[in-house]
C-alpha cells in the first residue's frame, strides 16, 4: 500500500516486464482533485444528453 498525504498524488503501474512503477509528484489536494473530477463527470453527462456548457 502506498502511503501519501497533503497535496502529494502517487500512481503505481504494475508490468510484467518492468516490475512495479511509482511515480509521484505535488498536486492540487483532494478538495481540489474531488471537484474537477465531478466537473468532468458533469462535462461528460451534458455531452451525452446534446448539451454543452
């Protein structure tokens, strides 16, 4: 398990032929995170319907 706190954002790929590849950096936290996701979710939804913003 990966281990992260703050405004850190951590992704790990699992490869066959690589092995395990973590790569982290700074991001926006999760508040921020949580709502440009939901934004995107909107976004996709009003598409779908023939709407757009």
């Amino acid at each position: 398990a990966l281990a992260i706190s703050g405004t850190l954002n951590t992704a790990q790929i699992l490869s066959d032929l690589a092995g395990p590849i973590t790569v982290s950096g700074r991001g926006a936290g999760r508040i921020e995170t949580a709502s440009a996701i939901l934004s995107d979710l909107l976004a996709i939804m009003d598409r779908r319907r023939g709407k757009s913003l």
